[in-house]
C-alpha cells in the first residue's frame, strides 16, 4: 500500500460533526486491514458509529474484531474505563486501586479538573500505540484510527499534552504527558487528517481547522477528505434538454422532474466552488469522495475504501513529483 497515511500508527480523523468523519474511519480502516494492517479504530464518542457497517451489533471499551476475515477491530473509549486502567497500572494491586480512585472524594475531583476526561482517553490511545504483543518488542497494533471529537474539542484533545505540562511540570502526569506530546507531533508516528462536506460553512470551519491545526497542535497533517461529493449525472446535451423543458413543458409532470433536475445541478455547482477553495486555501492534499445517493452499506464502505486508497496514493505521487528537485 503506497498512501504515506498507512506507513504512520497513529492517525487522527476529525471535522464539524455530521461530515462522515466515522463513515471514513471505517473506510480507512477496512483499507489497511485489507492490506494485512493490524488495524483498530478508537471511537472517542458515546455511542458506536463503526460497528454497524460491519453488522457488528456490540462494540465495548475492549476491541473487538469486525469480521473473522480482517484484522480489523473496533473500540468504544470512556473515561470510566480509562481511568480504571490507567489506576490498575500505575497502582499494580486492585484493592488498591479501590482506596485511591473508586471513592466518591476522587471521582469529584476528577470530573473537576479541565480536560481531564479527554487525558484519560488520549492515553489510553497513546497506551495502545506503544503497546507490545510479545517479547520480540513487536507492537501488537499496526494502525491504530482515531475517531475523534468533532472540530473543536478534536484540537483540544490534541493540545491537552502541553497544557497539562504548562501546569504539572513533574510527576507520573508530566512523564506521560510528554510522551504523548512526542507522539503527536512525531511525522513519522501522528498523522491528523480533517474531514468536511462541500458546503459553505463546513469548509470555512474545516479551512480554519486545517490553520488552527498547524498553528497549535504541532500535529503533521495529512490529508482532507471532501465527503459527499454529487456526482456529475448529465451531459450537456441532457442539460439543454431539461432548459427546455423549464422554458416551453406544459406538463406539469415534466416541469416538477426539470426542476428538480435544475436544483440538482445547482447545487452540484454551489459544491464544486466550495471544492476548489479547499483545494487553493487548505495547502493540503484533497481526497475527493462521492455522494452514494443511498444507504451506506458494507459494499459502499468497500468502494469508498478502494477510492481513499487511489486518491491518496495519487495525492502522494503529485505531491513527490511538485517537490522533487527539477534537472539542470
């Protein structure tokens, strides 16, 4: 597989909610584990939004694998668990444990401090990609597939690091926290990838995105997917067709589908403007994908994977060939 976004383990997707960001967590995923990527998606939400595409009914804090055929699983992370872990690990004994974390005192404190509940699961992400499987130091994950919080609280996730160490210089916190800070801003480990829609408020939020994410995270970026594109259903012969229909039908039948053909075409336009201003203000490579205009299934999820995996390997190429010094 040649996309540079499968040769890093840790590859963070996020964008305003409603993009498809978990629609192309899956497709990424099925992608890699198709290539023999030990692969796991992290969902850092509520509820599973990964599962179902692969008729997966229960998805939980432990991974679990997607399909006996691929090495594809899927994880929901929650503070609760996180914390539990994290305790378990740090405290070594389970009775222990109990005395220190599971009391009503230090739940209170916990749900006070700032950021908290996101350090948890952040951790317990960065956990899982320095995670060895075996004695021989292999690491027990390939790929893992952030599914991160939407826009906002995605940059914060990422800046958590630094602003625990701004204030806790020292101690068990501090060390973790800046391994995690090494990761997210290593090229060769961290890849942040943004997902938007082809509409006016959604590329403005995701080009502010792509700005904020250089500016304060320090995260490498790697690419923006463009989620739901029309695809280009008519010629221009059936064009003048249905501007005729709208100028001369009489048949009020004939003029509805004309219309409805015409705002179709509309907003098909309205689209490819909001594309190209991605494509000249993000600086980054654009991965484009089209709308289905149905249900997603797993043959869509297949098809979508397929296309991210051309798109990218494309992207890569021009983006060598633009960088490669020119012969004297």
């Amino acid at each position: 597989m040649n996309a540079r976004l499968f040769q890093r383990r840790f590859v963070v997707v996020t964008g305003k909610g409603g993009v498809g960001r978990s629609t192309i967590c899956a497709a990424l995923g099925l992608a890699a584990a198709r290539s023999g990527l030990q692969t796991c998606i992290l969902q850092m939400t509520t509820r599973d939004a990964i599962g179902r595409h692969f008729n997966r009914s229960v998805v939980g804090y432990d991974p679990v694998q997607l399909g006996p055929d691929l090495p594809l699983f899927c994880s929901i992370l929650n503070p609760k668990d996180a914390l539990r872990e994290y305790g378990l690990m740090k405290l070594r004994f389970r009775s222990l444990h109990r005395v220190v974390f599971e009391n009503d005192v230090m739940r209170r404190l916990l749900n006070m401090v700032p950021g908290m509940t996101e350090m948890l699961l952040l951790g317990k992400a960065w956990h899982m990609e320095a995670e060895e499987a075996d004695d021989t130091g292999k690491p027990r994950w390939d790929l893992l597939i952030v599914d991160a919080p939407a826009t906002g609280h995605g940059i914060s996730l990422l800046r958590l690091p630094e602003v625990i160490l701004e204030a806790v210089s020292v101690g068990p916190m501090a060390e973790d926290a800046r391994k995690m800070q090494a990761m997210l801003s290593d090229p060769k480990r961290t890849s942040l990838n943004i997902v938007t829609l082809p509409q006016e408020l959604a590329t403005n939020e995701a080009l502010e995105l792509a700005d904020m994410s250089q500016r304060l995270t320090g995260a490498p970026v790697g690419y923006l997917f463009v989620n739901s594109l029309l695809p280009d259903l008519f010629d221009d012969q059936e064009r003048q067709a249905v501007a005729s229909m709208l100028q001369d039908g009489d048949n009020p039948l004939v003029r509805s589908c004309a219309e409805s053909v015409e705002h179709y075409l509309h907003l098909r336009a309205q689209q490819r403007v909001q594309l190209q201003r991605l494509r000249e203000s993000s600086h980054l490579p654009v991965i484009e994908l089209e709308h289905h205009l149905k249900e997603l299934d797993r043959d869509a999820i297949e098809h979508m994977a397929a296309t991210c995996v051309e798109a990218m390997a494309s992207a890569d190429r021009d983006e060598h060939n633009e960088s490669a010094p020119v012969p004297s």
